[in-house]
C-alpha cells in the first residue's frame, strides 16, 4: 500500500488529506505519511 500510494502521490493521483485519511484507517503508519509527502503527520 505505501509504495502504491507513494507513487500515486508523485504523479499528482493523491492529495495530502487522502493521504492522512489512509494514516486514519491504518493502511499507512505517521511516519510512511511523512516520508511520502516531506511533512509530518498531524492529526486533526
């Protein structure tokens, strides 16, 4: 699911707030979050 989303994320198919709802459902951990998008992970 990372690199999937990593990826997906590079070529502009996902938003950062996509991204924090997949942090929310668990499929990525905080830190993935970070590493993919180069900031870190707040939780609202």
């Amino acid at each position: 699911m990372f690199e999937s989303l990593k990826e997906r994320y590079e070529k502009n198919w996902c938003r950062k707030d996509q991204l924090a709802r997949f942090v929310q459902l668990a499929a990525i951990t905080p830190e993935q979050y970070e590493e993919i998008t180069g900031e870190p992970y707040s939780a609202i």
